[in-house]
C-alpha cells in the first residue's frame, strides 16, 4: 500500500505502537504494563475508487482491501488496479494477539514476489531478498496491516489518541523497516462514493529523503475503517484511494 523507500529502524526515533501528545511521541510502555486495547474489525472488504497521478498524466484506478480474521488469525490482501489490470498486489498474514495484529507474512507482488517474515521466537524481520535482518519490535506491522491496526488502536481507546497527538509503529516493507510516526489529526468530513463520513486524519510525512507523504482518513462510524487513503512520493506522483463501498462476508 505504501511505498518502497523505508529504511532500516535508526535510533533517532521511538519504538512500539504508542498514543502520544503535542509535544512528541511518548515512549512504548513497559512489557510488564498491560497491552494498549485494540479493538480489531471485523472480515470486510473495502472496495476504493482512485486517482492516480504520474508525471502531468492522471489515471483511474481501483484499489481492493480485502480482512479477513476469525479472532485467532488473519488474512489481508491489498490490490491495486489501473485499467482493469493487476499491477500491485501486497498480502499478510498472522495472527491476533496481545498488541493486535501480529503479522507472520507479508509479500508485495508486481512483476515478481518479495516476502518479509516476521520470526518472533528470534526477534526479527528477515526478508526474502536477503538484504540485513533487522530487530523485530514490539506492535510491528506491515505496510497492508498498519492501517488496520491504527483503527483497532483508536477504536480500542478515542481518548488515547486526541488531535495533536501521534501513533509511531514499525513498518515493516518487502526489503526493510522503518519507525512510522502518524501524527493525529483534526477530525474531517469526507464525502466519498460510499457516503459521507467526519474521519480521523492521521498524516505520517516524510522524515527523510525519498520518504512517501501517507494520509489517512479513517471513519469512527466504520469502526475507524480507511474512507480515503492518499499517498504522495516525493517526486510528486500520488495515489487517491476514496472508499466505494464495503461488503461484510
């Protein structure tokens, strides 16, 4: 779902999944403290228009957020279309846990297959393109699961997470990860084919060069399910996804 330039985890920046306020992102709690709650959605699948923009030439395009979890484990499928042609397919899998989602898999495909796996008996994240392992965090997700995984989190607890506050989650891509910071918006009402929503606006920005510019829009009244995804790379090319509609298996 998001870009490919993230780079292994620096120690300019915090660990976990975590509220935070004005001021920064608060530190991850201790291992002993009780787990952040989570309230994890449903199966669904969130069907998205989209505009896609490279260069001066924008395009239609269609995007498929496919969840599916039966309290023990999950599936997660996103595939982006553009002419009515696969061209970006990203999956994971794993399991629900204490933290949330805890993904075991996660592949992004276009023309061939790269795979991270999330080794938890050893605490790390190798990748299938052999580039360095790197130290599996605690609430780590994958660039498919963080946006799932940010609405269980707030849909767990509102309060936790007021405007002006800030999410960090490791995010982990196909060749390596990466502390992502959400900073925690003004609410804003999104009208999209499926309706109009007042959504939660969490921008994660670029914090280094090459970095992708993430918005998300995600709607209390869906459980705090993504009504818009907008990402923007830093040569200026973007992708707009605005929800369509949603199906409940």
């Amino acid at each position: 779902m998001a870009g490919d330039m993230a780079a292994a985890p620096s120690s300019d920046g915090p660990t976990g999944a975590v509220g935070g306020n004005a001021e920064g992102v608060a530190a991850p709690a201790p291992v002993e403290e009780a787990p952040v709650p989570a309230r994890i959605p449903g199966s669904v699948q969130l069907n998205f228009d989209g505009i896609a923009t490279r260069g001066a030439a924008p395009y239609q395009g269609y995007g498929e957020l496919v969840w599916l979890q039966d309290g023990q484990n999950y599936e997660a499928r996103m595939t982006l279309k553009a002419f009515w042609i696969t061209f970006r397919t990203q999956q994971s899998t794993g399991t629900i846990g204490v933290t949330g989602i805890e993904p075991t898999r996660f592949a992004d495909k276009r023309k061939s297959e790269v795979a991270s796996h999330f080794v938890r008996d050893r605490q790390q994240v190798i990748f299938s393109n052999n580039a360095p392992a790197v130290p599996l965090l605690p609430g780590a997700q994958d660039r498919v699961t963080v946006v799932m995984q940010l609405g269980a989190l707030i849909a767990g607890d509102p309060a936790r997470y007021p405007p002006g506050g800030a999410i960090a989650v490791q995010t982990v891509g196909p060749r390596d990860a990466d502390i992502w910071i959400f900073k925690i918006e003004d609410d804003e009402r999104v009208k999209v084919l499926a309706g109009e929503f007042v959504a939660r606006k969490l921008t994660r920005n670029p914090r280094k060069p090459f970095d992708d510019k993430l918005e998300l829009w995600l709607a209390p009244e869906l459980g705090y399910l993504p009504v818009r995804i907008r990402q923007t790379e830093s040569n200026g090319d973007e992708v707009d996804l605005r929800l369509r509609s949603q199906v409940r298996p």
